[in-house]
C-alpha cells in the first residue's frame, strides 16, 4: 500500500483527546488495516506507536426534492484511525515533523 493516511482528523473531540491522552486521529483509505497504518505514521513523523483503534463509519444518506421529483444518495464510507504513542511524544501535523517532550 502507498500512503494509508489521507488527512488529520481535526474537530473538538480529536482535539481533546490530543491535550489529554496523547492520541491523533487520522482520516485513513477504508481498505488499510493497522500494520499499515503504524509504519506509515512512524515512517512520516518519526514517533512509536503504542496502539491503534480503526473505526469504519457509515456514510449518510442524503435526499433532496427537485423539480423532476426527489433524488435520493449517500455520501462515501470512510475510515478513521485513533493513534497512541509511547509517552512523551507528540505529532506536529502543520510541519509533519514529530517532537519529544524531556521528562
């Protein structure tokens, strides 16, 4: 597989697991699983991974109302990738370089 990882994951939640339990949260292709994942983010950034949570969610379904009657359709399924790193490390996703904390 190329490159499993197609984007962070950046919204409140992602965020917050970020301050408070070192993890990252990445957008990833739907038919990677987790070996791949792990050396695409250690090979990247440059950090351990500890463990990987991959979770595949459902794209919705969308309905609109048209002049020639209602169209129905559904938005793609996705997959996305919850990373823990050893303690002490960190991911920059604006430099895509990894930082260790002293301590």
């Amino acid at each position: 597989m190329i490159n499993p990882l197609l984007r962070p994951l950046l919204t409140e939640k992602s965020t917050g697991l970020t301050e408070k339990k070192g993890q990252y949260v990445f957008v990833v292709k739907p038919d990677a699983d987790k070996t791949d994942i792990k050396k695409a983010v250690e090979s990247k950034f440059g950090v351990e991974v500890k463990s990987i949570r991959t979770i595949n969610c459902l794209g919705k379904s969308r309905a609109q109302n048209t002049r020639k009657g209602r169209v129905t359709g559904k938005k793609s399924d996705w997959k996305k990738a919850i990373i823990t790193l050893q303690k002490g490390q960190s991911i920059d996703y604006y430099s895509g370089s990894a930082q260790k904390s002293e301590g």
